[in-house]
C-alpha cells in the first residue's frame, strides 16, 4: 500500500477541504507521503465548535441507547478492519505491524466499552437532613469538548477520549496530532459510517494554531489534551482562564525496581517490552531502571544482549521488532540524549550508533546506557525514545527514594518475589499505576489511568473514571 490519502477536516458531518497544504510522511521511508492534509486554523475551530454547539442539544437529549448503539457499531467496524487499519497506523507513526494492528483492536474495545457505559450512567438517592426532602445526583453531559491528541496511540488515544465524551451525551471537536491525522479520520470517518448524528464529532487538521484555537474558544466547555508537560501547562492555563474544565496526560519517568530477588528472565523481558517496544514512544514507557547490586550486573549482560539483538526495520516487515522515530525531530531527541548520558558518566551497553538502512526513515538503536546517576539529566527529563538508564542500588529504601525522586509519577514498576516489597511498592509509589512484576507501560482500557505530580492534571481518564469528567453532577432536592 503506497497510495497517498487526500484528507479532509470533518465539520458538521462533511468532509471541509482545506486552503494551506500539509502532509504526514511514512518514517520508515519517508520518500512516501502518506496522506496530504489541508492545515487548519482559528476559522475552520469556529466553524466546528459551531457545528458541535448545534448538535449537542439533541444528542444529549437522544436516548442512551441510540448512542450506545453508534459506539457499538463503530466498535464492531474498527474491529473487522483492524488488519487494513492498523497498517496505515503502523505506516504513519511507524509502530510495528503487529502493535498497529493491536493498537486498532484495542482502540475498537474502548468503543465497546463505553457502548456499554452510556446505558450505565447512574446517579445517587439520599434522604435530606430535613424530614420529608428527598435527594437525587444525576449525571449530565457538559456540552462541547476539545479534545488535542498525541501521535504516539494515534487512534487508541482518540477513541478514548471521544468515546466517553460522546457516550455520556457531549459534543467533540478534536484535533488530531500533526504527524498522524490519517489513522485519526479513519476513526472519524467509522464513527459516522456507524450513523453518528452531524456535527457530534468535528476534527480540525492542523498545528499549535488549531490547539490554540480550541483552548481559547468560549464555547468549548472542556479540555482533554495528551502530550508534552511544556504544551499541557499551556494548555491549562488557557483553560482556567475561562474556567473551562481541564484534564492533562503528560510525560512520565517511569521507574522500573529490579530487586535481587527477582526472577532474572522476567526482569529482562519487562524491561525489554517497557523500555523499547513502540520504540520507547509511549509515555508509560520504563525509562529508568533501578536495578539492587546483587543481580545489577547480570541483569545488565542479559538486557544489553536482548537490546543488541531487537530488529529494527521497516514498521511493514513483519520481521521487524522496532519500528523507527516519528518524526526526525524525535530522532534527533534520543541521540541527543544518548550524547547528554555518556558526557554524564553513563557506560553505553547496546546501541548508542547512528544508525542508517537501506531506506530512508528515522531509525534509532534501541540504547542501553549503565551506571547513571539519579540525578543526571537522562534521569530527570522524558526522552521519548528507545534509550534506558540503569542506576543501581544497594536496597529497597534507596530504590524507593529514587523511584519518586522525579518530578514526574505516572506509572511504576517493581520486580520481585517478595510480597512485602510488593505491597511496600504499591503503598509508597508516587505514581498514577503501580506495576508487580509487569512492564510499566501497557494498560487496560476498562480502569482509571492517569498519574501524579507533573505527570497528570485533573480527573482520571478511561473505565469508570471518566465520566467524571465528561460528565458533570446536578443535585436536585424535592418536597412534596
Ligand atoms: C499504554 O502504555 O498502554 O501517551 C498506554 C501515552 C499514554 C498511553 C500509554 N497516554 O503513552
């Protein structure tokens, strides 16, 4: 599949050409134009927040059924397409063949899921202080949502922003991110095969301008941005400006705990998955590995070996084991921190090359780099990238020290056989999700995810947390 996609924005249930060009190029040769984009701006977020503010009355009026249906239909869809779908998304963020298609599967259960959720919406019954006065919480829609979406889950993330916002009765102008907005209107476009009313989800293609635009636009009622720290303190600033509701996914450093008791092959294999696989992209991604002295240097001759040895190629090869960077900008992120680790005293055990193949694509060693300190830079800032660090330790108390010795506390790993470093881990990590012997990243869709401290900002996202935030409670008394 080589063709390249013309897109469009969606306003108001029709495809809206666009006046100024852009494109998505396939990183793992980037000779290929996946799709050509119109780029919007400020003209075509009011048009669409138009069009969500006039769909929202009825759509919020439906019954829940009729939503419930349109997210199951478009689940069912997705599902049956995953194959043809998660290959575009493999060719436009160059994740792996197989993690597109999974990607794609899982973000068709998100919509099955909350199929569901919109008929379970319930409220509370209370008796009131005051004898003969009854209480009851409801659970109503907000209105219009923005929602600005990252490429790394460039349609797991959408639909888990969409599908609840839609399901409870809400209204969506969502902005894809720049370098993947064709696997995001594969979405929009199901969603409407599926008989989503005009004008419910809107998409604006486009750059910072577009999420400017949303952020600050008066009738959009709440916020729901993943991405970057830097952009996301924008983004709630913007927000509280008006008082529009806000919720931030954003980086994370998450630490991986090996402790001498851990079994070896299971150390290495969740330290392989949550450091390099989608190409360390993802921000649950484990990044520092913290790893107790009596198992540190064997843990690092058999991680460094499997690192060695991980397939990069062309997303498409079904032998390939990483796919590359997104974009060249994150291809350069990681060898500059490659650079910043080794001038920090950090050992480069695997990787750490520029690497250059046959085609022309932004591909990255997957990088192993030991004897790091807690507080060199390559343990402080997200790299977004296949690079790990080791820092070893002498206990479980020095490991837990550093484990939350970031600004960051999105999600946390340990490995161990012990229970009670198990349960200590669990109770004491400064972090959103706690992993026991499982890769930091990698969650379900049906629980809360969402982290600490910089990581997140506002209510949970996906299970039954979200409709904390895409709904909103009235508390009605009543006499008779
Ligand atoms: C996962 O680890 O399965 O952008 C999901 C990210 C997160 C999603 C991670 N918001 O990487």
């Amino acid at each position: 599949m080589t063709d390249t996609l013309e897109l469009s924005h969606w306003i108001g249930g029709e495809k809206v050409a666009g006046t100024r060009p852009g494109e998505s190029l396939n990183p793992s040769d980037i000779r290929e134009v996946v799709a050509r984009t119109p780029q919007g701006g400020a003209a075509e977020v009011d048009q669409a927040v138009a069009a969500a503010r006039a769909a929202f009355g009825p759509w919020a009026d439906a019954s829940p059924e009729v939503r419930s249906d349109v997210l199951d239909r478009a689940g069912t869809l997705l599902m049956e397409r995953r194959e043809v779908i998660g290959r575009l998304l493999s060719r436009e963020e160059g994740k792996t063949l197989a993690e597109g298609i999974g990607e794609t599967a899982r973000a068709a259960r998100i919509l099955k899921f909350f199929a569901g959720e919109a008929l379970r919406l319930h409220g509370q019954n209370l008796a009131s202080t005051r004898p003969g006065v009854e209480i009851q919480t409801y659970r109503q829609p907000v209105g219009v949502f923005g929602l600005i979406t990252p490429w790394n889950f460039p349609i797991a993330i959408p639909a888990w922003k969409i599908a609840p916002a839609i399901a409870f009765g809400n209204t969506v102008v969502i902005k894809p991110a720049g370098p993947t907005p064709a696997t995001a209107e594969a979405l929009i476009a199901i969603l409407h095969e599926a008989g989503l009313p005009k004008g419910v989800v809107n998409m604006v293609i486009g750059d910072g301008d577009v999420g400017r635009a949303i952020v600050a636009h008066p009738d959009v009622d709440g916020i729901s941005f993943t991405g970057s720290q830097k952009v996301g303190a924008g983004v709630a600033e913007g927000a509280m400006k008006r008082q529009a509701r806000v919720q931030l996914e954003m980086g994370g450093k998450n630490p991986l705990i090996v402790m001498d008791d851990a079994d070896l092959d299971r150390a290495v294999n969740v330290a392989l998955d949550g450091s390099f696989f989608a190409t360390g992209q993802r921000c649950t991604a484990s990044s520092r590995l913290i790893v107790q002295d009596g198992i540190h240097d064997r843990f690092v001759a058999a991680l460094a070996e499997k690192v060695a040895s991980l397939r990069v190629g062309d997303a498409l090869d079904p032998s390939t084991q990483m796919g590359p960077a997104v974009t060249e900008a994150q291809r350069d992120v990681s060898y500059d921190y490659i650079d910043i680790a080794a001038s920090g005293g950090g050992r480069v055990v695997a990787g750490g090359q520029r690497l250059s193949l046959d085609k022309p694509g932004w591909y990255v060693q997957p990088t192993l780099i030991v004897d790091t300190l807690p507080d060199a830079r390559i343990n402080n800032e997200e790299v977004f990238g296949p690079v790990a660090s080791t820092i070893r330790v002498a206990d479980f108390e020095e490991a837990m020290t550093i484990a939350n010795g970031v600004e960051f506390g999105l999600s946390a790993g340990i490995v161990t056989q012990s229970l009670k470093h198990a349960r200590e881990f669990q109770r004491r990590a400064r972090a959103g999700m706690t992993m026991v012997n499982l890769a930091t990243a990698g969650v379900d869709y049906h629980v809360p995810f969402g982290g600490t401290k910089k990581s997140s900002y506002g209510p949970r996202e996906q299970g039954f947390a979200a409709a904390d935030f895409y709904t909103q409670i009235k508390t009605s008394y009543s006499a008779s």
